[in-house]
C-alpha cells in the first residue's frame, strides 16, 4: 500500500509543482549574480541582497496547494496549512477568488487555486469536469 490512502483511492494534489516552481524562479539567481558582477555604475548594486529575501517570498507564494487523501483534505497555504476531515467537507466550487470549500457546519475553507484554463466553471452555468478539483473535493465529501 505505498502511497495509497486508507480508502483504496490514490492521492491527487492540485497546485504548481516543484518544477514550475523552479522554473520561475530561476531568473532570479541569475539577476543577482549579474547585480553583484556588473559594473560599479550600476545603482542597485548595493541592493543585492533584496533578491535572496524576493526569492524566499516568491517561492512562499508558489507555495498553495490542496491535496486529497484518503480522510482528509490538506490546504496549504503561502504560511501555514489546514486540514479538513471528510467528515466536515460538504462541496467545493470556485469563484474568481479561487477554490471555496463549504463545510458541513455552514463555514468556508479558502484555498488559493485556479480552474483548468479550459475548464468552463466560472462562466454561466459552467459545471465543474471530471478530474476538477472542486468536482473531485465533493463527489469524495458526498462519498464519505
């Protein structure tokens, strides 16, 4: 049973992955090394070590995620996370803010993510698509 949850059903995570991540971020050493090599007449030569700290931010903010397991859900965020139990997870939708996640108690969990950019669930009548994560999060809340 290596990485299968306790319910038979595999992991799914939606968010950028660790080499998108990379992939934008790689500029940024680069600036630096050409801050700190570069002429004396270059004005924010002095400023090279804002970029270590920009690098640490942009990274946090690459950070959100949500992942799906087999009893709960995990919401991470820029600086900390939240899990939910399947139990409290009633339905899941997204608005133009990112992924709503209702609870059965009447509160809202807030996950910063986008829908697929085929994906039709913020216009009109759009319905979230097999694979979605909103569509995903409550056919496994309606599930448990």
């Amino acid at each position: 049973m290596d990485g299968v949850p306790p319910r038979g059903r595999p992991e799914q995570v939606w968010g950028s992955s660790v080499w998108s991540r990379a992939l934008i971020l790689m500029p940024l050493p680069a600036v630096g090394v050409l801050v700190v090599v570069d002429s004396a007449n270059w004005p924010i030569r002095e400023m090279w070590p804002v970029f270590p700290v920009l690098a640490v931010v942009a990274g946090l903010m690459m950070r959100p995620s949500v992942r799906l397991s087999g009893d709960e859900l995990l919401i991470r965020y820029p600086i900390g996370s939240q899990r939910l139990r399947r139990s409290d997870v009633a339905s899941a939708h997204f608005n133009y803010f990112g992924l709503v996640v209702q609870l059965r108690n009447g509160a809202t969990a807030f996950a910063f993510l986008a829908p697929k950019p085929t994906s039709t669930e913020l216009s009109s009548g759009g319905r979230p698509e097999p694979g979605s994560a909103s569509y995903e999060i409550t056919r496994w809340a309606s599930e448990g």
